[in-house]
C-alpha cells in the first residue's frame, strides 16, 4: 500500500467515523484477554461480600426502628446506596488505568505504544473499558443476589428506568477513568503522582462511595456536589435508590459536561506532556 | 517472439548505458530519511552519594545536561539497508525515537519518508514499522492470528485485505504451526516472526528494527536475517538497524553509521569499512617443529604455543607474500590466513574515535 492509499485510507476513515473501529478492537481484545480470567475476577466476590456485610450490620445498628430515615433514607435505600457506590467501585477497579498510565510513563513503555496510529489516552480507555466489561456485570449479578437475599428489593424500583441507570453508571465510569488519566499523566512533570491519585481515591471512597452526600453538612454538600463525586458515585447509586426522571436528566448533564471538560484536560495534558517525555536508556 | 528478445536487449542496453554514466542512483533513489543537525538534550537529576545526599537532592536538587545527539546529519535512501551502531549511551535509540517521533528534538530538522516525525507522528506511523527486540507489542493472552488482526484494525486495513495480508506474511515466515497459539506459549523465536510479522502487516515503506535478534539462537538470527533480507529484496523496503550483532550489521547491510557520545563518528559502506580498516590479517600456522618466529616490521607475533602460533601482519607495513616468505614453508604443517574480525574493527573505532568526542561531551555537559 503506498503512502498516497494509506493517507486516503486513514482520511476516508474518519470521514466515515470509522477511526473509532480500532478502539473497538483493542475493546474486544481486552474483552477476550480478560474473559480467559473470569475465575480470578469472582474470587474478588469476597471481599465485596465482607465489606458489604460488615455495611448491613452497621446499618442494622444504626436504624432502630422500622422506616425511620436517615438524611432521607430507608435503611433498604442506604443499604442500596453502599451496594451500588461498592459494586461499581469493585466492578471498575479504576485504579489499575491509573497503575497503567503511571509504569508507562515512568517505565518508558509509553514510547512504544506512542508510534502506533492511535491516541494513547483513548487506547488506554478502550482497554479500560473492555477490562469493565467483564468485571462489572459479575459484581452487578453478585450484588443483586446479596441485596435480594439479605435486604430484600430496591424500594419501588421500576424496570423501566433500567437503561438509564446503566447510561449513568458508565458514564460514570467514563469519567473517573479519565480524571485518572489526568492525574496520572502528571508523572510526565513529576516522580510520582501517586500521591494525588491517592487523595482523589479517598475523597471518591469516603465521601461519595461509603456514605450519600445528605449525610453531611449542607455546606459541604454544596461543595461535593462540584466535585467529581457527584458525577461519578453519588449520581449513579442515587438515581437507583430513588429515580426521578428531574434527577435523572440533571445527572446526565453534569455527567456530560464533565465528560467534555475531563477529555479536553486529558488531551491537552497528554499533548503538553508527551513533549516531555524522557525515555530511559535512549 | 523476436521482437519480445529485441526489445529486452534493448532494455537490457538502457539500463547498462544509466547504469554506467551513474544516472540510476542520482535519478531514481529518493531519499527515505533525511536529517540534519538533530540534537537532543536530557535533564538528568543528580545526587551525591549517602544520607546526606539525599536529604541535599530534596532541599537542593541539582540537574545536569546531557546531550544524547548533538547535531547529527545522514540522509537514507529508498530501499537501503542502514546500520546505526554505537556503544551503550552512544545515543542511537534517542534518534531512533526521534525519527519515529516518540521523542521531540532541541535541534535540527527530521524528515521520514516527508513527513516531520515530531509534528505528524501519527500520520507517520502508517508508513513505518518498529521491531524493538527487547519490549512486546504483541498482546500476550491472544493468538498470532488474532494479534495480527488487530494491528490491521489499528492500521486502518479492511478486514478482507488483513485476512490476505495475514496469509501473505504467514506463508512467508511459516507461522502455520502456531498462529493459533496464544503468544504467551511460543518460544522466543517463534514470537520475534511474530513481531516481526505484526510490523509488517500496514506494509511499511521504513522497518526500524531495534535489536531484532537479540537472545536469539544462531539459527533462528540467520532465519530472522533473511528474512529481512527478502523482505527488503521483493518490497524495496527501506531498513534501519541498530544491533549489537555484528553478524546482523555484516550479513544485512551495505552502509554503517557509527555514533559516539551522540556524534557520527563514521558513516561509510560496508566495503569502504572493510578496505580501510582490514589492513592487518591473522596468520594462524602450525609447524612440524618448534621454529623461531620472524622478527620483521609489520609482523606481530600475538600467540606462540609449542608449534603452533598467531601472528599479526600489518600489510600497510609489509606485503602477505613478503610476510609469508619469512616463513620456513617447508616446515608448515598448515596455515590459515583470516582478517581481522568486523567485530574488532568496531570496537576500535569506538575506542578510537570515541575517546576524543567522550572527553569533548564531558566538557560540554554541567
């Protein structure tokens, strides 16, 4: 194929939108790479049981007579809360993109993925989301057999608005593996973003993932709801506890605008850091 | 049938007439790579050594320059084959991922097949291939098969022309027996066709093979060379090696770079290298009895053992004829005469010619 074809190749290809099909591929590839490990992925069920044990009993202790509400919450819809924020957190393992991202860059690896005809950023993505895939309907089975059994249904969940949950929950995911790539793309400037990666895990696991945001104080709600808790963990689990199609479209348009906003800075760190790429040994 | 032989003699006699007034390299051969003064300079932390160095490195962290290339300039042309060789540190890969655009240069100007790595790195990845020896790109947990049909979607192929690529290039380096085998399983030379295979699939104009032999038993290094070779042979494709092998440099190419603390310090063909530099042969001889050696200007006995003895003959100093004559022939059980291998040769350019430029880099670095 001379250089002419494979130019008018490339340029037909995004005329047609089919410059996407290769991060369909690396998609399905990872799809199939991570299928051989299902096994490994279900021993993660117990932890995920554990933890959501220990939240059951806690809750039980918490709520101590039948339909109070705390911030605004059944014991049943916290409990649901905690199941739905713990399955994405288990289900998405977000931090291995960061892990990624961060030996790449500081192990050099990147070079090599570079001089290939894809956007890193996006590449890392598609793998992310193929490695999801996998994991997250295994924990969303586990979780509704353990919240069907041990806290009984979703308080009037309606099959219907099933869809729209999914859409938020993987946006949701979108996002966070994005601002992880953010964060970790600072290793491009910096020794180690671990430190930050770290913050921003904690703030997403303490505040959005384990409690609801009407925990706090209003003030303080005002302020996470900014952050990317909102977005990522809170939106989600609270449209599946309490689903409002006004709360359903208010989510999907942070989620957007965060999206949008996440993939600019994203693009524009990887653009500014790869000029400062330092590749050990040449 | 006539008219067919008339008019390849005639073909024939056009090629030999352009052939002879030199018009065919100067006309027809483009350029694939073209750079001049590319240069590229590090920031490397530095750190005194202890406790106390350490806790200096965070209060006061001092940096120094290193310059990798320093206004380096060499063009390739279109279907050759290219040597880029130099001692560890000497800065081949540093321009090995500026021409491919992974790293950006300080200075200079890059030019692939047209195109400025640095600014059009992915356009310019359509048109080239990289085989590092030492780092994967093949997805470990897939087949060959599979693995080659991904990088046809990352190239942008049609799944029709992949499948035909693939059965192309499979036949090619009789990957048959374990293109259904997840890469994790094959030997290292099964993988290296592999990856070798993979690099090839977009069809590249430019192969850059990094190390492409490395670990690799003699047979599969002579498998994996004429591969090359042929691929070179049949597709024009223009080759860029760096190679710690000697075997690759000799077998595969016809002209060699040599680098040293980021400078060329030799850019020659493989025959211009070997006419100046093989003026010393290795005279090996075996002697029905002890014998005293000649003691002549120009001959260096390197070895003596009871009959047998190395010499070295310098013949910039004294004629192989005249050398051997100082030889009792009638006492020479046998005799073996062999120059000095390519091997030797690099090694003392580097030593040569490096010495002078590491002590220029030292005063340029701080």
């Amino acid at each position: 194929m001379s250089g002419q074809e494979k130019n008018a190749v490339s340029k037909t290809g995004v005329l047609n939108g089919k410059k996407w099909r290769k991060y369909r591929v690396i998609y399905r590839s990872v799809l199939m790479e991570n299928l051989q490990y299902a096994a490994n992925i279900a021993l993660g069920f117990f932890g995920y049981f554990v933890f959501i044990f220990i939240f059951i009993k806690l809750w039980d202790y918490m709520y101590q007579e039948p339909g109070e509400l705390i911030a605004g919450y059944s014991k049943e819809q916290m409990i649901w809360y905690v199941m739905m924020t713990e399955m994405m957190w288990f289900g998405s393992n977000a931090s291995a993109v960061a892990r990624q991202v961060k030996t790449d860059i500081r192990g050099g690896n990147i070079a090599y993925l570079m001089n290939k005809p894809y956007h890193y950023t996006l590449y890392i993505l598609a793998k992310y989301t193929g490695e999801w895939s996998v994991r997250l309907p295994m924990f969303a089975g586990l979780a509704v057999v353990i919240g069907t059994v041990l806290v009984g249904p979703v308080p009037a969940f309606k099959i219907i608005t099933v869809p729209a949950m999914v859409v938020c929950i993987i946006l949701g995911l979108t996002i966070n593996a994005v601002l992880q790539i953010c964060i970790s793309l600072l290793s491009f400037w910096i020794e180690d973003a671990t430190p930050f990666r770290w913050l921003y895990d904690k703030l997403l696991l303490v505040v959005g993932t384990i409690f609801p945001l009407e925990i706090f104080p209003r003030t303080a709600q005002a302020f996470f709801k900014l952050t990317p808790i909102y977005p990522v963990c809170y939106g989600p689990a609270k449209l599946i506890v309490d689903f409002g199609p006004e709360k359903c479209i208010e989510i999907l348009a942070v989620q957007a605008l965060y999206l949008a906003a996440g993939c600019g800075l994203m693009f524009f760190i990887y653009r500014k850091g790869v000029k400062k790429l330092y590749v050990n040994g040449g | 049938m006539g008219d067919t032989l008339r008019c390849m003699e005639q073909a024939v006699l056009f090629c030999h007439s352009r052939v002879s007034k030199g018009l065919v390299r100067e006309e027809s051969v483009m350029q694939a790579i073209r750079v001049e003064a590319l240069s590229k300079t590090f920031r490397v932390r530095r750190k005194e050594k202890g406790l106390r160095g350490s806790v200096q490195a965070i209060l006061r962290p001092r940096t120094e320059e290193v310059r990798a290339v320093r206004e380096v300039s060499f063009g390739v042309d279109e279907g050759e084959m290219l040597a880029f060789i130099g001692p560890n540190g000497a800065g081949k890969s540093t321009t090995i991922k500026m021409l491919t655009g992974i790293l950006y240069p300080d200075g200079g100007r890059v030019e692939v097949l047209g195109i400025d790595p640095a600014k059009q790195r992915r356009q310019l990845a359509y048109q080239i291939g990289t085989v590092f020896g030492q780092k994967e790109q093949l997805w470990t947990h897939l087949t060959p098969y599979d693995n080659f049909r991904f990088f046809g979607a990352i190239y942008d192929i049609t799944e029709n022309e992949t499948e035909k690529r693939i059965g192309e290039l499979a036949e090619r380096f009789e990957l048959g027996e374990f293109i259904n085998t997840p890469v994790r399983n094959l030997s290292l030379g099964q993988r290296i066709r592999c990856e070798i295979v993979a690099s090839l699939i977009h069809k590249p104009q430019v192969l850059f093979l990094d190390e492409p032999t490395i670990g690799l038993d003699p047979v599969v290094k002579e498998s994996v060379r004429s591969l090359v070779k042929q691929m070179n042979r049949e597709c024009n494709t223009t080759i860029f090696l760096t190679s710690h092998d000697v075997g690759d440099i000799e077998k595969l190419c016809k002209r060699i770079i040599i680098v040293n603390a980021g400078q060329i310090v030799l850019d020659d063909s493989m025959e211009h290298l070997k006419y100046h530099y093989l003026h010393k042969k290795i005279v090996e001889v075996k002697m029905q009895e002890e014998t005293a050696l000649p003691q002549v200007e120009g001959i260096t006995v390197l070895k003596q053992k009871g009959t047998n003895a190395r010499l070295e003959v310098d013949t910039a100093v004294i004629a192989i004829s005249d050398a051997l004559r100082q030889i009792n022939a009638e006492a020479v059980e046998d005799i073996n005469i062999s120059n000095v291998p390519l091997e030797n040769i690099i090694m003392n350019i580097y030593k040569a010619e490096g010495k002078d430029l590491t002590e220029q880099a030292g005063n340029g670095q701080g």
